[in-house]
C-alpha cells in the first residue's frame, strides 16, 4: 500500500465532485478499444459513495475488485480524467490507496489538476492473483451545490480499457423528517424545469421564501439563512406541496480532555466530541499548525484524512477522539472543530509543554525467585512511556529465551510476573502477566521458548529492556534481529533461578471468627502479634487449624490453574490434577483396636472449607474450622475428644519435581508412593471444647471467691483459640438477688481469660453461680461463687509498725538480738524492706507485721556492729 498527499491551494467550487468522478469512473461499463491486450484481465464489482454538498470537508471511498493474468509480473495505471469536474471548480488534494492482497499493490497514486491516475502492480507470484482496490480522495465541497449524474471519464494508460461513469452531490431530501442548518434541501420530484418556491408553514401562512427553476426535475435550497424549528415545503407551479421538512439547529460541542499536554514522553490526550445527531464528519483546523502536523496529532486514527488546510475525522460518533502531540512546539493552540455539512462548530484551546524524554528502567537490577515459584520483575517508567519490551535469557547460552512485549502502561511504576514453573510450556497458561500493563509473550511458539525439556532450569538468565515493542523494529524469530535488540538495551539485568527451600510445617489455632478474616501474610502478621494466632498442637472442636508450611518454588504451579482465588486454585490441584494432597490421618496409638485410622477426605471439601495465602515462601493452609462432617472423613468416621492426627502436604507433580517421563506440561502426577514425592508433616490433636474456673477451697468446698468491693476479679482457663470470645455470668442464689455480666470476654494467649466486676453492692457470704455463656462449648462451664471478707489488715499493719507496744510482742523469738540498747538509732534504714511488706500484705494477711519486725531488728544488730 502506498500513500501520496498531494496539496492544491487553488480553491475549488467543487473540489469533492471532481474526487467522486475519479473513483466512479472505474465503476463505468468498459469498452474495449484496439488490439492490445491490458494487463488487468478484469475490473469489476465497483462501489462508489457519494459525497455531500457544500461540506467544508469530505472523504470518498472507491472499491473494485481487480484481477491480472495468473504468474504474469505486470502493472497497469488508471487515468481518470477530472476536466469536466475541474472546469467546475472541483479539485481534489489528496488520495490514499490500498488493497487486500500481499501480491497486488498499489505502488501510487499522482494528481493534477485535471487527472488522477493510480499504478497497480502484480508481482506474479503463485497465490491469488486478485484484489479488492480502495481508494480515498479527500475535498473541499464548501462551495459546490447538489448534482445529479456528474460525469467522469476514465482509462488505462495504452487506451485498452475506457468507460465513463456518474456520480451525484447529494443534499438532504425534502421527504425526510428533518434537515439541520447549513445542510442542502433537494426534491427530484419536480416537473421538468419548472419553477419551484420554498414556502415557510404552507397551508397555515404560506411564507415565501425562495424560489429556483428546477433542472430536469432536480431542484434544491439552501438552508444556512433559514430558521431553525419551522418547517418548510416545496410548492411546484400549479401551487401543489411535493413535500415538507423541519430545519434543526445542531448542537456540537468539542472539548480537550485535558488542558495540558507533553510533547515527549506521555505526549497523548482525546478531545470528547459531542452532537445532536448520529454520526458526522468534522473538520479541523488550528492556527499555527500546518497540516502535516495535524496529520501528526490525528493520523492515529482509521477515519483520519488530510485536508488542504487541515484534518478530516469522518464517521464521528459522541465520545473521544485520540490525539497525540508527540513533537509539537510547545505553545498554546486553538483549534477549530468544524462540523463539515452544517453551520455548526466549536473550539477548544490546549496547552503543550515541553516534556522529558520517555524512558524505562529496571526497579533493581537483579531478581532472584526460586525454581518454579513467579519472578516479580519491577519496572519503572518516565516521561510517559506507554510501551517497552523485556528479554529474558540468551538462547546461545541459556537454551532459552523469552521476548516479552509490554503496551499499554498505565502506572509509573509496575511489575511483570514471570512464571517459572510455565516457562516452556507451549499455550499451557499465562507465563507472562501484570495488572498495571499489557504483556505478551511474543516468541510463545518459537523453538527459543517452547522446545526446552521441563521446568526451568536453576540458573541466571540476563535481562533486556529497551522502550518501544520488538515488532515496531524487529522481526520474530531473526536471530540477528534479537541480537541487535540485546545490543542496543537501554536496561540490562539478571534473573537468578534458585534452588527451592523445603522445610517443615508448623500448626497454630484461631477462632473461627478471627480465622475468617485472615486473608493475606499481613493479616497473619497481625494476628500473631495480637495473639489471636498461636501456634498449637492441640485444636479443639469450632477452632481453626492452620497448617504454616516452609516452601517456596510453588507459587507457578499454583498459578498455572488459571483460578484466580488461592484456595480454588489449590482445590484444582488436589481434586481435578490430582497433583497436591492434604493427608490427615489417625495416629495409631489413638486409633480403636480393630478399626481403620480416622482420615480426612480432601474430594469433598469446598472452596469455603478452607482458606490459602502464599508468599514469602511460606504456605498457609487455613481451615476456619477442623472439618467434622461425615461426608468429609472416609467411612464417615469423623474425629473425636483425644484423637490425634498426622497431617502431611504431598506435591506428586512431575515437572515440580522434575522426575517422570512426562515433564512437558504442568500436572502430570507420579505413584504417591514414589520416593521422589515431596511431603511435609506434622501432628495434632483434637479435643471437646472446655473450659473451668478459678477456685479455691472454702471449708472443703470449691468457691469462685470475690470480695465486697469494686473491680473483682473472676478467672479461669480454656483450651479454646486465644482471641475468642464468650460471657461470663453471675447469678446471685438465695437470699442474693442480683445478676451480673461481662461480655466479650476474651481467651488470651496463654488461655486464660478474666472478667472484672463491681461487688461494692452485694453483702459477705452471698452466694452466686458462676457461668461461661456463648463460646460454643461442649458443656457450659459453670461453679459456685461466694462473696468473701476483705482483705484489711494491710492498712492495720502499716499503723502498727509506728508504736513501740506492737513491736515488742514477737522480740521473743529473737531475744538474743533485742537485748541490745540501741535498737532505736538505725531506724533510718528500716524503709529499705517497705516494699517487700507491701507486696506480702497483699497476698497473706498478719505477715506483713513479722516482716516489718524482723526488718527492724535486722536493722539494730547492723548498728550495734557498727558501733563496735
């Protein structure tokens, strides 16, 4: 395909007409003149478009199908000749040209004032040796009024092939509903060349108007005078209506999306255009911009054309229109929408600036990612950059070789995902993906990508990144052009592929609640710093039981499911690929004699049965709740208080584990019982939900014991998750009336649990019944309660220490050391031991007056040594 503009600034009065003409002609009847055969066998199945009057702007499209001699290398050029049209003022200044067929080229097209002539070549290669030609001519049609059957002539450059053909300039029927302002009104309804009037409201006020002599039955008005909202009628000279239509103003609006925008780096922007109508054509013009650089800014578009003095977008529908001011001054621009058949237009005015250079870089240099898990390859971007191209791997050296092209960039920083586990693989999932770009492994089914034998190897692979796609500038497939690609990187890296880690696998509790709203590695985080997670080897029934498990190298496999939630991709893996499996299996020092071990079936679990979170290598496998259904144990003999598990992950994959004669492709299983399967374990047990009160022992009996005052506590133990939650109820028996509760009593880590209240109201020797509501327990936990005698020898201690009568009752248990008459002199030290009697006070009335004498007796024999 080729493309010539050619510009004309003489101004024509029927500029289109003339491009119509042209591209009718090749639509004519042939006639054959003279003896020499023509190259083209045949022209057939023309489509010409007609174009409209008076439009500031427009584009027609002419179709034939050509056809050449079979494996005959020939050309023929096509004259049309446009005297007539010119003579009429219709000059055309630009045309593109193409066709549908590799073999089949229109190699160009050259106008002049008074032709148009279009080369077609064949190369004679076997294949298909016809085509479908199009050609554009673009006009300017401003001051050209309808036609009917404007006539052209056409032939080939030796005269075998002539013919003429017509095409008209068309307004808008006066039959229609409506016509918009500035538009031409036409009637080819009239009697031969009569006159015809333009009568406003006929029948009502029969306003004239206008009047014209039609021509051979075709007469018309224009519209850009009249008034909008009215209607008008044509009236034939015996004063009978032919038909009527309503004139309508058209609305349109045309508005930059942005008020700024670079001209390098992100250099693109839209201009939203708006219009009371379906589709139109609009025309564009801006002072300071020459058209080459509105071609420039609006030539990404399909329905893009050159003008003499601007830019046609044909077929516009309301929305945006794209725009790309890539070196452009910088400057302010307004520019001018014209909507090229009515009186309709608007502006719009844009800033450019001068922006930076467009660029992208490798966030670090170097990724390491372990065999089979997903390398996260962050890349960052300047000046805009919307499209960059990432090699990985030197084929020569690595025996591998990806060519990955981005598009579409939409943050200034984003990552590539890069599989390791799929790497090789041929059309078996997404080996390449990002959520802020497009990325596409262009090279998938070439030999350098797919024709490795299993998972990728442990190894480094260097990176490549340039801006710009592969296929802007190279071909797939040429290693030279790869080459040049690698030499001419803007950004060089390396990819480390590691050794995967295996380690163990750890066990820890929640509650359900607590459980269900883990969904990443922070949310795990925050819960073991919460101490809501605890690691366990005991779950009791209703609690969560998550599975920590150490490896990495899966993260590939497990996204080469395709399933986007974690836990209905590791669900794939067990039921469907039968690759993975969770075994959880009775001990046998807890299993009944003569019964099978208890064993979870992993084929009936369900997607909300279990939660996963992967990274950092480590694998969380949650279960909100230790499955207890019969349909989830075989046999449906499902746990019990006391029983013990071993649970362990199996990993059967051939590629994973590169063994098998079936490595190729993902999820190919190998005998579980293989030693090569990769399995990680542990043990729990299970037991009914509990939990018991704090006592102590009152005259033989167990009590809950508080005391008559405020800020009472009431404690206790439970073998439930740290951070559930439950009540704790007091209800007051007999003579005492009271009931008192704490809600949202929380397990800590250490499972204990407290619950404080106010007893100042209530009486000694009530008695109450404590109770554990909520907290799904197997039987509420309950015992009796007592309100006991206040703890108030305390205060009486520390008065008694201050006179001489309360110090002298116990000297006699050590009456050698009182004898001494000095006891009274080093009481400035006795201070030393006051925190030791208060903190013993605390715990067991009347001893802290012991500890206060002994301390004080101390305190003598330490002055009388002195003295000595």
């Amino acid at each position: 395909m080729t493309k010539k503009n050619t510009d004309y600034r003489t101004k024509g009065q029927a500029v289109f007409l003339a491009a119509l003409m042209v591209l009718s002609m090749v639509a004519v009847p042939m006639a054959f003149a003279g003896g020499a055969a023509a190259a083209a066998d045949d022209v057939s199945s023309v489509d010409v478009d007609d174009v409209k009057a008076g439009a500031s702007a427009d584009a027609q499209e002419v179709t034939f199908d050509i056809e050449f001699e079979n494996d005959v290398e020939d050309s023929d050029t096509i004259e049309f000749d446009l005297s007539a049209a010119v003579d009429a003022g219709a000059v055309p200044f630009a045309a593109d040209a193409s066709t549908d067929n590799d073999n089949i080229t229109v190699s160009s097209v050259d106008i002049d004032e008074d032709n148009v002539s279009a080369e077609i070549d064949y190369n004679g290669e076997d294949g298909e040796n016809s085509a479908e030609v199009t050609l554009t001519l673009t006009h300017d049609l401003s001051d050209v009024d309808p036609a009917l059957g404007v006539p052209v002539d056409f032939s080939n450059d030796d005269n075998s092939i002539t013919g003429s053909t017509t095409f008209d300039v068309v307004g808008v029927d006066i039959g229609q509903t409506r016509a918009y302002q500035g538009q031409f009104i036409t009637t080819d309804q009239a009697d031969g060349d009569e006159e015809i009037e333009l009568i406003r409201d006929f029948d009502d006020d029969n306003d004239f108007i206008d009047v014209t002599n039609a021509d051979d039955g075709f007469a018309f008005f224009a519209t850009d005078d009249l008034e909008t909202s009215e209607t008008y009628s044509f009236v034939n000279a015996s004063g009978d209506e032919i038909d009527n239509i309503q004139i309508t103003a058209n609305r349109f609006s045309a508005d930059w999306n942005d008020d700024s925008v670079d001209n390098q780096g992100e250099t693109t922007t839209s201009v939203e255009l708006d219009a009371n109508r379906g589709t139109y054509d609009v025309h564009v013009t801006a002072e300071g911009l020459d058209n080459d650089d509105l071609d420039d800014i609006f030539g990404g578009n399909s329905e893009a054309f050159q003008t003499e003095d601007g830019i046609l977008l044909e077929s516009v529908n309301d929305g945006d229109f794209d725009a790309d001011f890539d070196d452009i001054d910088a400057g302010d621009y307004e520019f001018e929408f014209d909507m090229t058949d009515t009186v309709a237009d608007a502006s719009s005015t844009i800033t450019v600036e001068d922006g930076e250079d467009a660029d992208v870089e490798f966030v670090e240099d170097t990724v390491d990612v372990a065999q089979g898990d997903i390398a996260e390859i962050d890349v960052t971007v300047e000046g805009g950059q919307e499209t960059a191209t990432l090699i990985i791997g030197e084929f020569d050296e690595d025996g591998y070789q990806a060519i990955i092209e981005i598009d579409d960039i939409d943050e200034s920083e984003f990552t590539i995902e890069f599989n390791t586990y799929l790497a090789g693989t041929d059309g078996e999932g997404d080996i390449v993906s990002s959520e802020d770009a497009e990325v596409t492994l262009v090279n998938e089914d070439q030999t350098e990508q797919n024709d490795i034998d299993g998972i990728l190897d442990v190894d480094d692979y260097d990176m490549y990144l340039n801006s710009g796609l592969f296929q802007d500038d190279y071909t797939i497939g040429d290693d030279d052009d790869v080459e040049d690609f690698i030499d001419d990187a803007d950004e060089v890296g390396a990819l480390f592929v590691n050794d995967r880690n295996v380690g163990g696998m750890n066990l820890w509790t929640a509650s359900a609640d607590n459980a269900g709203d883990i969904e990443d590695a922070d949310d795990i985080a925050d819960a073991i710093d919460a101490g809501s997670l605890t690691e366990t080897d005991t779950i009791a029934f209703g609690d969560a039981l998550v599975h920590q498990i150490e490896l990495d190298g899966i993260g590939g496999f497990i996204a080469a499911t395709e399933e986007e939630d974690l836990d209905e991709a590791l669900l794939s893996l067990i039921q469907d690929e039968e690759v993975v499996d969770i075994v959880v299996e009775q001990t046998d020092e807890t299993r009944q004699a003569n019964r099978q071990a208890k064993t979870l079936n992993t084929s009936t679990l369900e997607a909300s049965d279990l939660e996963v979170v992967y990274e950092g290598g480590e694998l969380f496998v949650i279960f909100p709740e230790l499955p207890t259904d019969e349909d989830n144990w075989d046999r449906e003999r499902t746990p019990a208080d006391g029983d013990e598990f071993t649970v362990d992950l199996e990993v059967t994959d051939q590629r994973i584990l590169e063994v098998g004669d079936s490595q190729d492709t993902p999820f190919n299983t190998i005998d579980t019982d293989d030693e090569d399967a990769l399995m990680i374990g542990s043990e729990f047990g299970v037991a009914d939900r509990d939990a018991e009160f704090d006592v102590e022992d009152i005259d033989g009996d167990d009590y809950v014991t508080v005391e008559a005052e405020e800020d009472q506590e009431v404690t206790g133990t439970s073998n439930i998750a740290p951070g559930s939650e439950f009540n704790v109820r007091l209800n007051g028996e007999g003579d005492a009336r009271f009931v008192k509760t704490v809600n949202d009593v929380v397990v800590q880590p250490d499972g204990t649990f407290s619950a404080t209240f106010d007893f100042s109201d209530e009486s000694v020797d009530d008695e109450f019944r404590a109770q554990i509501r909520q907290g799904s327990f197997d039987e509420r936990p309950s015992a009796d309660g007592l309100v006991v005698d206040a703890d108030v020898e305390e205060t009486e201690t520390e008065e008694e220490t201050e006179t001489p009568e309360e110090t002298e009752e116990p000297t006699e248990t050590e009456e050698p050391e009182t004898e001494e008459p000095e006891t009274e002199e080093p009481e400035t030290e006795a201070p030393a031991d006051d925190d030791g009697d208060d903190e013993t006070g605390d715990d067991t009335p009347g001893f802290g007056v012991i500890v206060a004498l002994v301390a004080l007796i101390g305190a003598a024999m330490l002055a009388v040594r002195r003295q000595n």
